[in-house]
C-alpha cells in the first residue's frame, strides 16, 4: 500500500477561523493527501514539531484576521533550525490589514521564504494542483 503524502495544516497566531480550515482539510484529504490539521490559535512551533515528527512535505498556514505579516515571520528560519529548512511552505488568506494590493503582499511573503501565497477566496483545487506540481 502506497503511503500518503503528509501535511500540516493549520491557522497561526491569535487567529481564531475555523472554516477556511475545514473546507482545505476536507479537499486535501479527498485528493489523496494526509492531512494533519493543528486547528486554530497555533503557533510556530507546533507547525515545526508536528512537520518533524511526522516526516510532513509541507506546510500550510492560515491567517485571515489581518496580522499574518506578523505572524509568518521567521517560520522559514525556524523550519531551517529544525532541520526541515526545505519542506514547502503555503500561506494563504487574508494576511495583511487593510487593503494592500495582493501582489505586493505576495512579494513579501515569498521573501519570507514561503514557496506559495494564496489570496482570500482562492479555490482549494488551486492548492491541490500546487501541491501535485511542487512535490513532484
């Protein structure tokens, strides 16, 4: 039996946003992945540990409550740390406060070296597909 492809999935910080989650676990799941989903209010650290502990190949980040800029910081240096400084990194949601055009919201998010940047209202057949491509 062939093993599924594992990932961590969670919304970070003081974000509290159950749905989007839910509706991205559900897809994932369907699609063949196994999804570790960390829930909500979820720092950092936990999306470190639980990549490592389950040999994750990716990691995918909520945010909708405006303050993702914040929180999303330094997690590709913590992932490097760790020994994990090459897992995929997914953000998506609504990131930043205010309204900031998307594209300079991606740029700095992909400095911060996340490998995908979703915004709000993105279909969840777009990070499949995503996920297929750079796993490959």
């Amino acid at each position: 039996m062939k093993e599924k492809t594992k990932l961590i999935l969670g919304v970070i910080g003081a974000d509290c946003h159950a749905v989007g989650n839910k509706i991205l676990h559900h897809a994932l799941t369907a699609s063949g992945f196994e999804v570790v989903n960390l829930g909500v209010l979820v720092p950092q650290e936990e999306f470190v540990n639980a990549a490592i502990e389950t040999d994750a190949k990716a990691i995918l980040v909520g945010s909708l409550y405006g303050h993702g800029e914040i929180d999303c910081r330094g997690l590709r240096e913590r992932c490097q740390e760790a020994g994990i400084g090459d897992i995929l990194l997914y953000v998506g949601g609504n990131l930043v406060v205010g309204k900031t055009d998307f594209g300079e919201v991606a740029k700095k998010f992909l400095a911060m070296g996340y490998n995908r940047v979703y915004e709000p209202g993105i279909l969840p057949d777009q990070v499949v597909n995503d996920l297929q491509a750079d796993l490959k």
